[in-house]
C-alpha cells in the first residue's frame, strides 16, 4: 500500500465498504452540505482524470475512516509517476508482447512469463482491504450482543454482499483465503440475524453458507461455531437430538478459545430436554473442563466469543430441563451468577438477550419452587424491557412460562392469572411485525 496512488486507493477503500461510487458522492455530498459531487466525478478520481484537491481530500478521508495524510501521500505518488513519464522514466511493467521479436522462441518465452506477471497484478483487494474488513468484522460482532438488530443488519448485509463480490474476483491466494473467512463471519451473523427474528430456515440457508466459506479458508475455529449456531437452529426447531449431534460434531474440530466450553453448553442444554440428565450433566463438566483448558483470547468478540457469563446462563437453563430440587437451586445460582456478570461488564458485553433469559430462568425456578413473588419479581425485569428488543427464542422463553403459569397447581390464583396475562401480552407484542421491520426479511 506504500506505492499506492490515489486512483487506486479510493477503488480498494469504496470496494472495502461495498459501495458504488455514487454512494460516495452521496455521502461526500452530506459532508459538504450540498448536491455537489456525482458518481462520475469520484469515478474521475479513481481513474486519476483528476486529482482531489486537499479540501475534497479531507471529505473523502472522512468519509472512508482513514487519516486524510494517507490521501495526500498517495496523490504525492500519483503525481510522482506522472512526472516521472513525461520526464522518460523507463517503467518498470513487463513489455507488451509486440516488443519481443517475432519468431524468436525465447522471447515469446519469455511475452508469455510477462502475461502471466501482468495475470497476478490484477486483483480487486490488498492488505489494506482485508485489515478494513476484518476490522468492521470484529466491531459488527461485538455490538451485535448489545445494540438494537436493526443497527446492525443493513451494514451486515452490505460488508457480506461486499466480500461476496471481492470473491468473485482476483486476490493474492493469502487474502483470498482471509476474505473466505470475513464471509464466513459476515454469514454467521447473517444466520444469527435469522435466528433471532425466527426466521430458522434462511438462518440454515446463511450457516449453510457460513460452513462452506469456513471450509474454503481451512479455518477450524470457525468450523466449531458455525456447527454451534447449526446446533441453536435445530434446538430452536424442536430438533433436541439432532441439536446434540450437532454440538457433538462441532467438539471435533481442534479450535482455540471458548468455542469448547460454547459446544459442550449446548449439548448439555439439548440432552437435559430430552430427558438424558446424565448426558447433560457430563456435558456440563465437560464445558467446565474446556474453560479451565482456554489459552488466549478469542480471535474476535461478541457473538464469536462464549463469555463466562453466557455458560453460566447455559447451565442454568440445562439445570433447569434437568429436574429436581437440588439441580433447580444450582440452576437459580447459575442465573443470578450470569446476571451479576453480565451487569458488570462493559457496556458492548452485556447481552441484552442473556439478561432476559437468565431473568426467564430465575423467574422459572422460583415457580418450581412455589415462590411466586420471586417469580413475578424475576419477570419484571423483562416485561418492563422494549419488545423490539426481544428474539424470538424469547418469545418463546415467555410463551412457555405463560402456560406453566396457567397449571392447575396454581388454581387460577389471582397472582398467577395476572402474570400470565402480562407475559400473554408481551409475547404478542414482541411479535407484532412493527417489532420486527420488513426490511430483515430480505
């Protein structure tokens, strides 16, 4: 990137984001604060028909993200090759093939060699685009455990369709095989947008796709949590064993960090539901052992990452399927351990639908222990949340713990009825198609 002049640059920098060069314009035009700039005018600079003077360099640095001396120096060089032509500088490419003589097998030799020299400098990324990428990536992943879905699907959907048409091009083999792996990032999150709207079909569609850009880029790691999140898709279903197998096969991928002790959670959560609590259990030893054995962290956050807190909800819940008094109590601490983690993290680290299942756990175990104070307590926290911010295995989580409300052991006791009709009427509102915009049904 050090010789790169400004032409090419800006390709690699718009080429990065996704965008045309219209959509450049647009928001070089918001800048400036007028209609100013079209997409022909930004597609001169990248030709190098004309050079940005400095003040459009700063709206352009603005806009990419980028120090506006990284602009200047490329328009130095620029410059520099310009100069340097019409002083006769020799340049360096290789010679067109009329150069070589004629008939002369060594010299069409060696036109050949030259193609094939000008075959490998044609390609559509560099390093500067793969470190950008990896980089929207990792800030994509974090925040999507904190921040309302809908500000971050578009830009998911841009950088992955983005990637998509990079893959379609010419890279250096080492940065085809790193953009493979941001497309299998940008189609794991993708699927979690899916997942959490239930949308549970177009959620396999993405982790279908996830797994086969994983494969592409040899990446292990990856491959254990896309087999995580294939296993989510079938628990979600209805499909507890296949979630189990699925968790299972993801365990035998030699990855680092805590996609271990994520893979192990699940199968124990979807064994405890099929009544195999000795299956569980072990499991659940099984996702201590592998935090005990974590070295280093994970090579991204957020949703990639599986925080301490997120097992400890994990095992709550399987205690939960599990049964009995014992296992139930372990199950309330398990919960209020993930709650007190979770409110103690940084703020891009609380995971918003964490909180509400732990809370829907804690609620869950004091019903089974006859508290319904503790559980009416437990709920608040939920019901008083913004239904937007509900996934559907939420609705879910509400819709289950309405009717267990609703059991003869509580004979229609004015408490339970009312809590019932409050968690009724949060569910059907975190349904509503307003909670959810059409937008992410594409």
């Amino acid at each position: 990137m050090s010789h790169t002049g400004i032409g090419a640059l800006l390709v690699r920098l718009r080429t990065a984001r996704g965008w045309s060069q219209q959509r450049v314009a647009d928001e070089y035009n918001v800048l400036e604060g007028r209609s100013a700039k079209t997409g022909k005018e930004i597609g001169r600079y990248e030709r190098e028909a004309r050079v940005p003077v400095p003040y459009a360099r700063k709206y352009l640095a603005q806009i990419f993200g980028v120090d506006v001396a990284v602009l200047d120096r490329a328009v130095a060089i620029s410059k520099g090759r310009r100069e340097g032509a019409e002083d006769g500088v020799v340049s360096s490419a290789p010679l067109p093939e009329s150069s070589c003589h004629r008939g002369d097998p060594l010299s069409e030799d060696a036109a050949r060699s030259a193609e094939f020299a000008r075959f490998i400098a044609q390609r559509n990324a560099d390093e500067f685009v793969v470190e950008q990428l990896e980089a929207d990536v990792a800030r994509l992943a974090r925040a999507y455990v904190s921040h309302p879905l809908m500000e971050q699907y578009v830009e998911i959907k841009r950088l992955r369709d983005g990637v998509f048409d990079l893959l379609r091009g010419r890279q250096h083999p080492r940065q085809t095989t790193d953009l493979y792996l941001s497309a299998s990032r940008l189609c794991g999150l993708s699927a979690h947008v899916c997942l959490d709207l239930g949308a549970y079909d177009s959620a396999a569609t993405h982790a279908r796709t996830a797994r086969a850009c994983a494969e592409a880029a040899g990446h292990e790691g990856m491959l254990a949590w896309v087999r995580a999140v294939e296993s989510l898709i079938a628990y979600w279903t209805g499909r507890y064993e296949q979630a189990a197998r699925l968790a299972q096969a993801g365990r035998r991928h030699r990855a680092s960090g805590s996609i271990g002790a994520r893979l192990a959670s699940l199968e124990a959560r979807a064994l405890a539901i099929v009544g195999d609590s000795a299956g569980a259990l072990a499991a659940l030893s099984d996702a201590e052992r592998s935090r005990e054995a974590i070295s280093g962290r994970d090579e991204v956050l957020g949703v990639f990452d599986f925080p301490v807190a997120k097992q400890f909800a994990y095992a709550g819940t399987t205690l939960l399927a599990v049964g009995g008094q014992e296992h139930v109590h372990r199950a309330i601490v398990s919960a209020e351990t993930a709650i007190r983690l979770y409110r103690s993290a940084d703020g891009d680290d609380q995971s918003v639908g964490d909180l509400f299942a732990a809370h829907l756990d804690l609620a869950s175990g004091h019903l089974l222990l006859d508290d319904l104070d503790g559980t009416e307590e437990m709920i608040g926290f939920v019901l008083q949340s913004s239904p937007e911010r509900m996934s559907a295995s939420i609705v879910r989580r509400l819709t289950l713990l309405g009717r267990e409300l609703g059991g003869s052991q509580y004979g229609g006791a004015a408490q339970a009825v009312h809590l019932r009709e409050r968690l009724q009427h949060t569910a059907v509102r975190a349904s509503l198609p307003a909670a959810h915009p059409p937008e992410l049904s594409t």
